[in-house]
C-alpha cells in the first residue's frame, strides 16, 4: 500500500499540470483575442509614455 501514497502525488502534479496546459492553450485567441490585443497595446504604449524617449546611444 506504500506504493500507492508514493504515486498519488505525483500523478496528480501531471494531472494538474495538462488541465493548467489545456486551460492556456484553449484561451488563446477566439472571440477575446482583440479584446485582450487591445489591451496589452495599450499598457505599452502608457508605459512608453511614461517613460519618456530612449536615451540617444553613441556608436562608435
């Protein structure tokens, strides 16, 4: 019976872990992909402004 609690661990971590995968793979893209796009492109570009223009590099 030893061999049976070694093993429910285990299997339950690869259990969760294809459900977690399933789970990401199912919600991307569909109906909410420009939804989520949109978003995304909108945090960068406050997050650019916020930051203001890149320092000027000097090659040499």
């Amino acid at each position: 019976m030893d061999y049976v609690s070694a093993l429910i661990p285990p299997v339950f971590m690869a259990v969760a872990f294809t459900a977690l995968i399933v789970t990401m793979v199912k919600s991307q893209g569909g109906a909410n992909k420009s939804k989520e796009d949109a978003a995304v492109d909108e945090a960068l570009a406050a997050r650019s402004e916020a930051e203001g223009p890149a320092p000027e590099r000097k090659t040499a």
